[in-house]
C-alpha cells in the first residue's frame, strides 16, 4: 500500500486533534504503525487522545492526516 490509498484506513489519537496545535494519529500501515500529523475534518471541532479514527484525507509524502472520528 503506498500512502496515496490512506483513506479509509483506521488510527487512534495519540495527541489531541483540533485546529490548533496540530494533533497526532497512529495509523495501522505498510505492515507496521506509524505516526502521522493530523488535522480534523471538515465538522469536528476537536478530537480526543484515545479516540478510534478514519482517515479522510492524505497530504503527502508525510504531513499529515485529515481524520474523521469513527460514528461521526
């Protein structure tokens, strides 16, 4: 899997994701987990350390993840 076909896939907030600062999501990919920047969706305002998200959006090659928060 290259880092083009992220969205979708499933990460845990590692570092509270809102507007300001930058959070951080740990992402299951390439056959390990890696931690990615992250930004929240368009519609959510803040999202919490711990809390299980989709991936909407890459912006590669590593700054970052647009992520969604799962049954949102």
């Amino acid at each position: 899997m290259d880092d083009s076909s992220m969205g979708g896939l499933l990460g845990r907030v590692t570092g509270a994701v809102g507007p300001e600062p930058v959070g951080e999501v740990m992402v299951q990919i390439r056959g390990g987990a890696e931690h990615f920047l992250a930004h929240p969706a368009p519609g959510q305002e803040r999202i919490e350390v711990g809390t299980v998200v989709t991936v909407v959006d890459h912006l590669p090659p590593r700054t970052g993840v647009e992520a969604r928060a799962r049954g949102s």
